[in-house]
C-alpha cells in the first residue's frame, strides 16, 4: 500500500507565523458560504454550506485548534450546521464582532497571538488586523483582501475556509498526523 503523503504547500514565512495559532475565528455569510441569502416564501433563511468547509472546522477541532464562528446574521439552518460539525463557541446576530471574540479569547484564556480569522468584509476587519494571521476568500471586499496575510485560492463556500484550515493544520504541524489516522498509522 502506498503512503499518504501531503502534498499542500504554503508561504513558509506565513507558516511560522501561523505556528502559535489555538483558535480558528470564522464569518459566515462570503466565508462559509458564498455570502447568498436564500429566502423561502414563508422568509427563512436557507444557507449553502460546503463539505469540505466541514470537514476542515472538524479536523481543527481533532487537531486542539478551537474552530469558532462570529457572525452578523443568525438563522436556524446555520445553528443547525453549527451544531452538526460540534462548533461549540460561536456568537450569532452581533454587529460588534470584536467584542464578541475579545470575549471568546477571555473566555477560552488566549490572547489574540493563538488566533486565528477569516472574514470578508468590514465588519471583519477589527479581528482581522489583531489576528495573528488571517485570511480572505477571493471576492472579499478589496479591505479585507488588504487586510489578509493569505488569500485563499478556492472561493467562499466552496473551500476557501477549508484552505485556511489546512494551512493552519500543516503550520502547527498537525496535518501528518491526521492523514496518518486514515489508515490507522499505517502510512507512516
């Protein structure tokens, strides 16, 4: 059987400086999804969420990397989401997101060195600048993208917050080890 090997590569320089991160921050709207607001008739909120975003919030958490979301809007489809993939910190519906993670870092006993954030727009952008590194979908608004210290490749809602994800996953070091566990260890 062949190894798993990895085969991403990043900045090294934004590697180092993404090595003390514990906690991964998240917007939603143009982060988790692709910033799209779906309506029913009857005026819920529906919201379009990739796996893969999933998939890298969960293997944070394997990782002992908090995942943890902020956002201006709240709906039951995203607390639904929220509550499949174990997000256990979040704050949804606040237009003062700072406060909000300030006391998430308080609460969790970090500082803003150990996190980490991705967000798109001006609200966003608070957090960003104070992060220890932080990232940006594409089509973030060109204030976020100025912000960013990485940009991810794949849009929002289609794997960008997973890209971010792994980048943390592989600057702490953590990345090897939990492909390793695909096969019980036996790629190693």
């Amino acid at each position: 059987m062949k190894p798993i090997l990895p085969v991403l590569n990043f900045d090294p320089l934004l590697l180092l400086k993404a090595q003390p991160v514990r906690l991964a921050i998240f917007d939603v709207d143009g982060v988790l999804t692709d910033g799209s607001i779906y309506l029913s008739d009857q005026g819920e909120t529906l919201k379009r969420f990739h796996t893969h975003d999933g998939l890298g919030m969960k293997l944070l958490a394997r990782a002992g990397i908090v995942p943890a979301v902020i956002s201006g809007r709240d709906s039951a489809a995203l607390r639904a989401r929220l509550a499949a993939l174990g997000v256990e910190h979040f704050t949804l519906g606040t237009e003062v997101k700072l406060g909000a993670a300030e006391t998430l870092l308080d609460t969790l006993g970090m500082d803003w060195s150990q996190a980490a954030v991705m967000g798109d727009d001006w609200p966003d952008l608070p957090l960003m600048q104070r992060a220890t590194v932080s990232a940006a979908p594409p089509q973030a608004h060109p204030q976020a993208l100025a912000c960013a210290d990485h940009v991810t490749h794949a849009p929002a809602g289609f794997g960008a917050a997973r890209e971010f994800c792994d980048l943390l996953l592989v600057a702490t070091g953590r990345y090897p080890a939990l492909l390793d566990a695909l096969d019980g260890g036996a790629s190693s």
